[in-house]
C-alpha cells in the first residue's frame, strides 16, 4: 500500500519544515512596531489629567499600566469601575497603575470629574479631548481595557465590559516583574 | 478587520458571533449527513451540545483552580462573562469528557460518530478562519508579496485568509458524499481529515507572526498539529489494517 511510505515520507517533512520555520531566537513580539493589540508596543500618548498636569504613557515604563478608555454615560464602564479601584489601591504599591482615558470627545470633563468624585477614583483620571487616543487606539467601543508590561508592551487587550475583579487580579499579577 | 458592532450601546463582539455562526452551520450539516453514516441526527446534536456546555463550565471550573485566591474573595465572579476567566486547555478536556460520556449514555457508536461529525469540524475551521480575520488575531510575517494585507503597522501575509482558504478546500474534499463514505471503513473518514488538517494547521503557522514558541523557536501549534497529524495516520492506517484482515479473513 503506497499510503504508509507515503505518511512516513510527509511526517520527515513536517518535522523539517517545524525546524526551518522555527522563530529566531530572542523573537519578541512584533519588534519595535507600535499598534493597539496584544504583543506589540502600546502607541505611547501624552493626555491632561484632573489637575491639569501632562500624564505621558511611555514615561510609565518598568511600571504594569491599565489604560482603560470609557465614558461617564456607558454603564459597563461604570460598572468595572469599583473593581478597578479596589485592585488599584491593593497593587499599587507593587509597580502597577491605571490610566481611565476618558473619551471626552463623546463624554464632558465635568461629568467625567463628578463620576470619580462620587466613586472615589483615585487612580489618574485623563481626559483625550480631541479623540486622538481613542484614534490610536482604533476605539470601537466602551470601555476598552489595555493591559501593558513594565516594557510598554501590550500583554492583552479587552474589549466591552464589565471586567470582573478576579480577571483584573490575574492580569495585573501577571503583569508584574517576577510574577509571570 | 472588524472586531465589534455597535448596536446602539450593545457591542456585540463579531469574532465571537462568526465561531457561533460556524458552530451553527457546521452542527446543521453535520446533522443533516448523518444518516449516511448510519446515525440519527438527534444524538449527534445532543453530543454537540453537551461537549460545548461542559467545555465552557470546564473552562471556568480549569481557571479558578489555577487562581482560586480572587475567586474566593469575589464568589460572584465564578459568573463573570469574561471569556478573559476561561482555561482554553482544561475547557478541551472539558468538552471531550462531556462528549464521551453523552456520546456513551446515548449508546453511540465512537467511529461512526467522528466520521459523522467531519463536516461540523470542517466548517468550524473556515469560521474560525473568519473569526480571526475579524479580530486581526493570527496575523502574519511582514512581507512585500503582491497580496500582503496591511495590518498592525506593516505589509503582512493574509495568514487567516490562508486560513480560510485550505480549510474551504478541506471542507470541500472532505463533504461526505455517499459514495466515498460507504467505500470507507468506519473511522477512517475522520482519521484521514485529522491527518490532512493537521497537516494544513503545520504548513500555514510558519506565516503567522503571534504563534507561540517554545524557547528554542521551535512554534507549539506545529508541534501539537505534526502529533495529531502523525496519531491520524497511525489510525487511519491501523483501522484499514483491520478491516482488510477481516474482509480477507
């Protein structure tokens, strides 16, 4: 029967091709490219924060960085926003923050303010008046969650929410240096 | 690409409706070719069903054994709706003990059953095809071919349409018609589509950029399609064996 020569012939194959395709070494995601998905570099911005200061993203490396893109008006946002305060005060001290951008273009500073107030958000609130982070980010929906290594790399990316509190745990903890 | 449609303020996730559409479609034709393979469309689908229930609830059940510590804090979150708490590994091990424990409470027959559920497992290779097309996951090497796709800041190889396209021709070599399937003995219609998918699955993750490696380079997904591809065609060619003796004998 020819079918088993044959067999053995594509199985020497497969493994030749798994040796020659293999990655190089020391390949890391997609090298020093910059785009809003999981293995690459998070497009670095610069955006105002509550107290008018200039908060810039790439200034945050060695730290594990949340960038979560919302809305005071969208109720998913709203929802996470507890967990993600709760996680905040409990990691911060281990190298790990949150950056809430808010989509201002589509939503009001003041509204925005008055939500962290009520809530007692006391991880940077930014505020992305013109909608260029939310270009960047190839924003298509609320909230958006960026989840990004203390080397500015993305680890994972989540679209719509609520994010449980227990998913926020385990990213962040996997974020963090030494616990990978 | 196209991840989410916005339906008012609903976001429905596309990559995930295009896997329910294929598990839709696939589980239909399956159904509908099942008598040629002697089976009654009715447990096929109950098979169907219980494997894709005890995946997602093997899944979480996988996931919070591997981090119990924020589930305990938050019971709740046992509940949460993030595909993010699924163990994709465990959920597998999940589906296929669910599957095999209907699949044996219904008295069905193992080789007539996987032969029947080819189609299901065909279609389900195209949507997921689709499905990473849509979320941009699975995306290629940056090259300079006519037919590189921009995606994620550089000129890349179409690696779903590659997808798309063996599993189309695989479905269509693989449609079950009367003539071939009788000709087969009993498993060997599924061992044979495991083989040349698996095959299919080691050739075309050389051109995806984001498939994990082990340290030395060597990708995983090759490894687990050259193994499939290799216990495929050790039954496939067992199970001819087999019946040749018997048909001689």
């Amino acid at each position: 029967m020819w079918h088993f020569p044959l067999g053995l012939i594509l199985l020497a194959f497969g493994l030749v091709w798994i040796g020659a395709s293999r990655k190089p070494p020391g390949h890391v995601g997609s090298g020093g490219i910059s785009a809003p998905r999981a293995g690459f570099l998070a497009p670095d911005f610069a955006l105002e924060d509550e107290s008018g200061g200039l908060v810039q993203l790439s200034d945050l490396r060695g730290q594990a960085v949340l960038v979560n893109i919302w809305a005071s008006w969208c109720a998913p946002c709203r929802a996470e926003m507890p967990a993600m305060q709760r996680v905040y005060e409990t990691m911060q001290g281990s190298g790990f923050t949150i950056l809430a951008v808010n989509a201002t273009h589509q939503d009001s500073r003041e509204a925005a303010l008055a939500f962290a107030a009520r809530h007692g958000l006391t991880f940077p609130i930014l505020f992305d008046s013109d909608g260029s982070v939310a270009r960047l980010y190839e924003n298509r929906a609320l909230p958006s969650s960026y989840f990004i290594d203390p080397d500015g790399r993305i680890r994972e990316v989540v679209i719509g929410g609520p994010m449980a509190e227990a998913l926020l745990i385990t990213r962040v903890e996997q974020l963090l240096p030494g616990q990978d | 690409m196209f991840p989410v449609l916005q339906i008012g303020s609903l976001a429905v996730q596309v990559p995930g409706l295009l896997l329910l559409v294929g598990l839709w479609i696939g589980l239909s034709a399956a159904e509908k070719h099942a008598p040629k393979f002697g089976l009654h469309p009715d447990p096929l689908y109950k098979l169907v069903l219980a494997a894709l229930l005890s995946g997602i609830i093997g899944a979480r059940l996988f996931y919070v054994a591997r981090f119990p510590a924020p589930f305990l804090a938050n019971p709740v979150d046992f509940l949460s709706l993030n595909p993010g708490l699924l163990d994709p590994a465990g959920g597998l091990a999940a589906a296929l003990i669910g599957a095999l424990l209907t699949g044996q409470r219904l008295g069905m027959r193992l080789f007539p059953t996987l032969d029947a559920l080819v189609p299901f497992f065909a279609v389900l290779q195209i949507a997921t095809g689709f499905s990473n097309l849509s979320s941009g996951n699975a995306y290629g090497y940056s090259t300079d071919l006519p037919w590189a796709v921009s995606l994620w800041g550089a000129a890349r190889h179409p690696s779903q349409v590659y997808q798309i396209l063996a599993g189309s021709l695989i479905l269509w070599q693989f449609w079950p018609r009367k003539r071939v399937v009788e000709s087969l003995p009993p498993g060997t219609f599924f061992f044979q589509f495991v083989t040349v998918s698996s095959f299919a699955w080691l050739f075309l993750d050389a051109f995806r950029e984001d498939s994990p490696a082990f340290s030395n380079g060597i990708r995983t997904f090759q490894v687990v399609a050259w193994a499939l591809a290799a216990a495929g065609m050790a039954a496939w060619y067992l199970l001819q064996k087999t019946n040749r003796r018997r048909t001689n004998g």
